[in-house]
C-alpha cells in the first residue's frame, strides 16, 4: 500500500462512494434479545436466527442499512470466534440487501463493561445495560493498548474491502459525559479519549479500507469546532452527526455541517416525545440529500421505548408513547404511519 493512498479521502472521493449508495435510510439496531453490543455478539447469546428474521422485518420496512456496536472485548477474548459471527451478520444483512455501519468504540452509558451474562435489564428504565467500549478500567492501559490496535486494524481488515458493509463509525459520541454513571465515571475521561481518538483514526487509516471512516458529532459548535469535536470533523471521510430535536433544529444541524463539503449522515434521531419522529425528520433528510437512522428497530430488552427520564423515575409500565424502536418484538409496526412514511419516500429514491 502507498503511503499516499492512506490518507483521509478527498471531497471528491466521498461524493463519489456517496452517489453509489442511493439514499441510506435504516437504524440502530440490537436484536431484542439483547441488552448490549456484548450480549448481541458474545458466543453464548448471539442469535443469528433472531437477527435473520429482524432484519427481514428492516427489509420490509424499506431500510437499506443498520447501524450496529461492536466491542474490544470480545475481539480480546476471542477474536477468531468474533470474526466469524461478524461475518456471519455481514452475510445475512447482504442476503436483505442491507449494509452494515459498524461502530467500534462508544462512551456511553457503563463505563465498566465485563464479558460473561450481562445483567437483565433494570425494570422500566431506558438502556440500562449498554456499555462503554474501551471501558474505563482499560482506555489507558498501555499493556492494553496493542490490543485496541490490533481490533481497530483487524476487524476493518477483515471486511475493508468488502462492499456489503458500508463504513465505519470509528467511536460513538467520544466525549458523552455519562452522566448517570457520574459515580464510577472517570474524572479525566474526555482527556483520555481525546488523546486516544486521533490514533484510533490514524490505526483505522492505515488499513485504508474501500469505505469511509467516521465519528459522529452531537454537541458543542460545529461552525468552529475544538477538541474532540474538531478531531472528528476533521479526519471523517463522510461527516455524521446525531439529533434528537425537531424538524427546524435538525436542519439547522445541516446547515452547521453542509458548508464542510462532503456527505451527511444522521446516524441517531427518533425522540418522539421531543418532536423527532419519522414523520418529521425523513422528509427532511430525502430533500437535503441526508442520509438517516433512527434508534431502535425492535423492541426488546434495551428497552429504549422508555424515555430517557426514565433514569431519574423508573417507569411502572410502557409509556404510550414509545421514545424510539419501530416494531413489536414480533414485527408489527408501533405506528403504522411511520412504516408507510419511509416506504413511500423509499419509493420515491
């Protein structure tokens, strides 16, 4: 490989990727069977036959992609075994006519992640067994480091010539405080992660795989961006963000990152009780040329139909409302209106 050709792709190079996708509409998705990305992949509880038949249910919508987690530490335990249950998923997203987005490292939520059973979901709160990747315990290990380099170049090695998968969203709101978690939260976590996301970027790079990287900004300025925010605008192929806000908000969004020059990925939105539902969002994202996904396909035991509150007051039942997730565990729709909204807009690509 050319030293040259591992370098961040031109604006030229991204519009180009970009036109041949057609326009990217799909979600975030976990099987409903598990609580987090470990139980989603851990050997004793990944369930190719349940993601087979959800992500069917995707098809049917009219998604055409799925944003998925993965995790360091199960590339640590058993990177052989990860590998063949990645490429597996990679095979059965491909036979849908769905590509995958991978995320490789996340700072929300439980900064002390451990293999092994994952706890059962905490009655009537929202996401309440998601975790960090790295977690807090290893992020700066230096023994610990070679490991999250040979995960970050292994994995994107092994399909970064692979078509079927679309990209690679390298860390998931990187500088997310994790508020709920303030207790056993590392106090120097943004400093940590800011030193670690530009190598993250620079490991990825030099695999100089056939699709663009990225990371996602969700907070702070975009229009002059600093610190972590800046490391991810400035070394994305393809800039993504996150919204949660209403229509008007999420195109001011746009607007923020639009003049950067390449193409635009929402990679989180669907907060129903802040205005942000399909019926408001897509239309927007089609006529900006915005690619989009919502959080949450099924419902199951991420139990994200609870709003983020949820925290602070558990919930004694499922709100009417659902804050995200699209269908019923088994398949049927949470508003029908939603699924004949994407489709109609599919159909009109």
């Amino acid at each position: 490989m050319a030293a040259a050709e591992a370098t961040r792709w031109t604006p030229e190079r991204a519009d180009a990727w970009y036109r041949q996708q057609g326009w990217l509409v799909g979600a975030n998705y976990i099987p409903a069977t598990a609580t987090n990305q470990i139980e989603m992949w851990q050997a004793g509880t990944y369930d190719p036959r349940r993601i087979s038949g959800e992500l069917q249910v995707a098809r049917t919508i009219g998604f055409n992609t799925v944003r998925v987690f993965l995790h360091d530490q199960l590339w640590a335990q058993d990177r052989a075994g990860f590998l063949r249950r990645v490429s597996q998923f990679v095979d059965i997203a491909a036979g849908q006519g769905i590509k995958p987005l991978f995320v490789l490292f996340d700072s929300c939520w439980d900064p002390h992640p451990k293999l092994g059973p994952q706890p059962a979901p905490r009655p009537g709160v929202h996401n309440s067994r998601w975790v960090q990747g790295p977690g807090a315990d290893l992020i700066d290990n230096p023994r610990y480091r070679p490991v999250l380099r040979d995960y970050v170049t292994g994995v994107i090695g092994a399909f970064g010539a692979d078509n079927r998968v679309l990209g690679w969203d390298l860390w998931n709101e990187p500088d997310s405080p994790a508020s709920q978690y303030k207790a056993v939260e590392r106090s120097d976590k943004l400093k940590v992660v800011g030193e670690l996301l530009p190598q993250v970027f620079e490991w990825a790079r030099a695999v100089n795989p056939s699709q663009p990287l990225t990371s996602g900004v969700w907070r702070g300025s975009w229009r002059k961006p600093s610190g972590i925010v800046a490391t991810q605008l400035d070394n994305s192929d393809i800039i993504s963000f996150h919204s949660y806000a209403e229509p008007s908000t999420f195109e001011e969004k746009i607007d923020e990152l639009e003049p950067l020059g390449r193409p635009i990925l929402c990679t989180e939105y669907l907060a129903r009780e802040d205005d942000s539902t399909v019926e408001g969002i897509l239309p927007v994202a089609k006529r900006r040329g915005v690619g989009a996904y919502n959080w949450g396909l099924v419902a199951g035991r991420t139990q994200t139909y609870y709003p983020w509150d949820s925290w602070d007051k558990p919930y004694d039942k499922v709100p009417e409302k659902w804050m995200h997730d699209l269908v019923h565990p088994d398949g049927r729709a949470f508003r029908t209106s939603e699924i004949q909204t994407i489709q109609q807009l599919v159909a009109k690509t």
